[in-house]
C-alpha cells in the first residue's frame, strides 16, 4: 500500500502544509508518493521530492491544470487511484474543494481535518466548532482525508525523491477558469505566520483597523488577522477571517486585540502557543483563553504597545 | 429555470453542544435546533434568482425526522414553492446525504442545485462537492457572489488568500458561503402562510439506497481547555512576561 499526498502550490513554490501532510502520512510506515499537478510547476515538484520521507513524486502538467480546477484535479487524482490506498492533503480552500469529490468518486467516505491519526485507519477529529472531539473509525478500501496541518511538525528538507511524469485525463469542460483575485500584502501568509495581530468589532471602522494594527503587526513582521464581526463590518477583508468558517491558525503569539472571543473565533486561534488579548471588557470571554490579559481601552494601549516594541 | 435547495437541521450555533455521560456520542435531547445557518443563505440565493425572473421554482429539501418539517417550514416561509423530506432516523454521513440527493435530482430535474458550504455541527464541508462529483456536474464552492447568463452560472468563490471566479456549464452545484447575501427576517404572516405549502414526505427506504454509516464513531470527549493565564496591568508588564517567560519579542 502506498500513500498520496495532493500537494498544494502556487505555480511556482510549494505550500509548506505539504511538509506537515508528509509527516502525518508516515503513520502508515508506508511509501509516500507526493502528486504536482499543474502547468509545469517545476519549483514545487523539485520542493517536493527534497521533503524526507518523500519516495516518489508525480508531475502532471496540462493547460488545463493551470487553475488546478478541483473538477480537474478529482478526475487526475481517480486516474491513478488504484495504486494508492491513502490519499491525503492539508486542509485548506483547495483540498477541501477537490478531495471530497475523489471521495464520492470512489465511493468512500471522508475524514475532515484530522488532528490525529491512531492505528488502523482511526482519526480525531473536532466537530460542533471544535467544541467536540470524535473518534471515527473508517473501513473503507481507501483512506480520504485533509489534515489539521498545525498539528504535524513539517518534515524537513533533506529528502531525494525521484520524479515521474504521468499524462493528465481530459480537461472537465464544463467548468471554465475565468480569473482571481489574490490580496496582494507585504506581510507574512496569515496560516503560516509566527505572530498574527487579530482585531474585532471594537476597532470600529476600517480606517482605526488599520491605523491602530498595522504598525503593531508591520514592527513584529506579524499577519493581520480579523474577527467575523469585524469582517462583516467591512473593517477588515473576508480572507483574513480567523475562526471556524474562515482561517484557522496557530502562531507562537497571538494578539488578540478587541476581540470578544466568541468559540467560533477561537476554534481558529486556540492552538496557538502564546495568546494576548486586550479587551475593555474584564468579562469578555477571550480572557479565558489567554495567557496575557490586558484590560484597558486599545486606543491606548495598543499604540503604547507598538512605540514599546524594538 | 429550477433549483433544488438542501437545508439540514443542526443544533443553534449558540448552543454548547454536551457529551452523553459514557462518551458515546453528543447529547442533544431538547436542545434549540435550527437551520444550518450557511443553508439558509442557499435559501436566499435562490429565492432572489427567482424575484429575479430567472428561477421559476426553488424546492427545498431536507434529510431525517419528521422534526425536520420546521426548517423546511423556515424555507417555504423564506419563500420556497415547496418542500421534499426524505424520512429517516437513520443519521446521515455526508456520502449517503449526496447520494439521496441525487435521487432527488433524478426526479426533479434542477438546473441548480444550493447547498451551504458546511454544516456547523459536523464540520465536514463535503456533501456539495460529493453531489457534483456523482451527477458529474460542474461545482462552485465557498460562493459569496453568483450570476447567471443563458446557460452559464458565473461563480465567485472565497478562497484562501482571495477569491477566484469560474464559469460553470448548467446544471451546476453551488455552496454557499456566509458573504454570500444576508438571509431575510421571516415574518410571521409569511410563517402562516407557508403552512398552506406542500411537504411531501418520502420514506428513505422507496430510494433504494444503502444509508448505513460508513464512518463508525467510536466515542467523542470534551477537548483539552485552553488554561485562562493572567491579567497584567500595563503595557511594561506585558512585555516583561513575553521577554522574561515566554522568551519572545527579546
């Protein structure tokens, strides 16, 4: 049996949650083969068979793979099914859209963001808002599951693995790319980021969002990160939602400033290694969850807080 | 133009979901039910597709007990013509949820097909994708905008670090993300007036479909609870302890 990992990439670099899906893969001390599909992402695959443990790795390039469509990807994925009895990947906006559909196509259930993995095919996983863990216990021929990446350590860079080039199935043409947007920032990816700045409703407009955050998260080389309320707001953009339905996160700090800390938002930061939060509110519930509280109006201290960092 | 809105019944969000005392499963036994909130914008989606003139129908339906007769009411109020309940007892996996759907999409016939993107209580955020992949129809998910032109369905989808657009060949499945509109307020003349709608009731077992769990759960806990720490009084003593104890920001 041999395990594959959909590994997720930008064209050109390699996303570094396929380090952490690599290391969850070795819990079946089986081969683990990575697939790059796409339209010559040669960076990324040479990435990918550098990462130990790594045995093989599957380029696949086609036109049509350039968007890496999750139809498209599905249907590649299938193709090549029936060497594998895992398949794998972290759990983001593009596994999540495209490895549920290898599942049906199978006809195998599938497991969502696994925390861990226990012996034959048993997973942890949260439910209810991470509120609940449950155990389940898949018996099906083959394993489909997205990892909770913050919960592997990567595996490192030292791998050779060989390279292989396998032909793409036909385009889905029923679903045609049309563009995107990404948000262009100077800051680090907000689910890779050692510190992340986080601000809720109290910031009360776009415009203190920014003044009042920025500078702190641009002195720390922090990501900004938002509330749901403070998205909805329109303080702050829909892509940098941290919580249940958006971005979950686990920097080494955390500050959470303004924020109430409804358990929606805290499922996304709660794995964090060290939290501040700083709320007027002595009774707001994020002071539970923090290892730091600072009662005080964030007007005032947040820019105390900024001049006082190196 | 026809479109086919799925809606669960899930506990409240605001509810903090309880563990049978041997771990065996939650319990929820009177506890506040609902529509899964993100539905309830794939409700909305279509309703205005169809204030729109461009939907002449929008039926919802709903997997489970005779209980879930509430949020298809919630649907037929929203403004949905009418309301398909497949009955069971049985609880449901997303897998066997996308292949009585597709069921229903046999007999039905939509040109489109809502879901929301997840539901709150198991997370799972797959039965869309699923439904896609058996009907092979092209999928839209995380959708928070929505056009429609002809036979084209114009997509924009939230994903990590933006958004990117697709345009998917009808029929389609769409998921819905929360940005995607703002659900209306039912009004309670709009509440007694969907009682004159039809819900028709199907017995899961006239699908022919083999329901059984294909995931067993083998017991659920509590997860370990982040500790509270402690209050500082300043800006100086916060920093002290992320130097001192935590040896960041040196």
């Amino acid at each position: 049996m041999t395990i594959l990992i959909l590994a997720e990439h930008d064209g050109v670099q390699l996303n570094p949650s396929v380090q952490q899906a690599v290391t969850a893969a070795k819990a079946w001390n089986s081969a683990i083969h990575v697939l790059v599909a796409g339209n010559g992402a040669d960076a990324a695959t040479k990435q990918a068979a550098s990462i130990h443990g790594v045995e093989g790795v599957i380029q696949v390039n086609a036109s049509h793979l350039e968007n890496l469509i999750a139809e498209d990807v599905a249907n590649l994925i299938v193709s090549i099914s029936k060497d594998y009895s895992v398949i794998l990947a972290a759990h983001s906006s593009f596994s999540k859209n495209a490895l549920p559909r290898v599942a049906a196509l199978l006809d195998v259930a599938m497991i969502s963001d696994v925390l861990e993995i226990k012996a034959n095919n048993t997973y942890v996983r949260s439910i209810y808002a991470g509120n609940v863990l449950t155990t389940v216990l898949s018996s099906d021929a083959v394993q489909v599951l997205t990892i909770h990446g913050s919960n592997f350590n990567a595996a490192a860079l030292t791998g050779n693995a060989t390279i292989a080039l396998v032909d793409a199935p036909p385009a889905f043409d029923k679903t045609q790319w049309k563009s995107e947007i990404r948000s262009q920032s100077d800051r680090p990816a907000l689910s890779s980021a050692k510190i992340v700045v986080s601000g809720g409703r109290s910031l009360g407009s776009a415009e203190h969002f920014e003044k009042v955050l920025s500078p702190l998260a641009s002195k720390l080389g922090a990501a900004l990160g938002a509330t749901r309320a403070a998205v909805d707001a329109g303080y702050a953009p829909n892509d940098i939602q941290v919580g249940q339905t958006g971005v979950v996160v686990a920097p080494e700090l955390y500050i959470a400033v303004g924020v109430s800390g409804a358990i929606q938002h805290t499922y996304g930061m709660r794995d964090s290694k060290v939290v501040v939060a700083i709320n007027q509110d002595p009774d707001a519930p994020i002071f539970q969850v923090a290892d730091y509280g600072l009662v005080a109006d964030l007007f005032d201290v947040v820019p105390a807080l900024t001049a006082a960092i190196q | 133009m026809k479109i086919l809105v799925a809606v669960k019944r899930v506990v409240d969000y605001n509810v903090k979901v309880r563990i049978k005392p041997d771990g065996s499963d939650v319990d929820i036994v009177g506890v506040k039910m609902g529509i899964n909130p993100f539905d309830e914008n794939a409700i909305e989606e279509a309703i205005r597709l169809k204030e729109k003139g461009l939907a002449t129908e929008v039926i919802a339906v709903s997997l489970g007990g005779s209980a879930n007769q509430d949020v298809l009411r919630h649907a037929l109020a929203m403004g949905a013509d009418r309301a398909i309940l497949i009955e069971t007892d049985v609880d449901l996996q997303p897998l066997v949820v996308a292949k009585l759907l597709k069921a229903i999409v046999e007999r039905e016939k939509p040109d489109l097909i809502l879901l929301g993107k997840q539901a709150i209580d198991d997370d799972a955020g797959q039965t869309g994708q699923m439904l896609a992949a058996l009907l092979d129809y092209p999928q839209g998910t995380f959708a928070s905008a929505i056009e429609i032109e002809a036979n084209t369905l114009t997509v924009t989808r939230e994903v990590d670090g933006g958004t990117e657009t697709l345009a998917l060949t009808l029929p389609a499945v769409v998921t819905a993300d929360l940005r995607l509109n703002e659900p209306r307020f039912v009004k309670l003349p709009n509440l007694m007036m969907a009682r004159k709608k039809p819900i028709e009731a199907i017995n899961v077992t006239a699908l022919g479909i083999a329901i059984e769990p294909r995931l067993k759960l083998i017991q659920v806990a509590e997860p370990a609870v982040r500790k509270a720490g402690i209050k500082v009084g300043s800006v100086e003593e916060l920093l002290n302890k992320l130097r001192t104890h935590e040896g960041i920001l040196v």
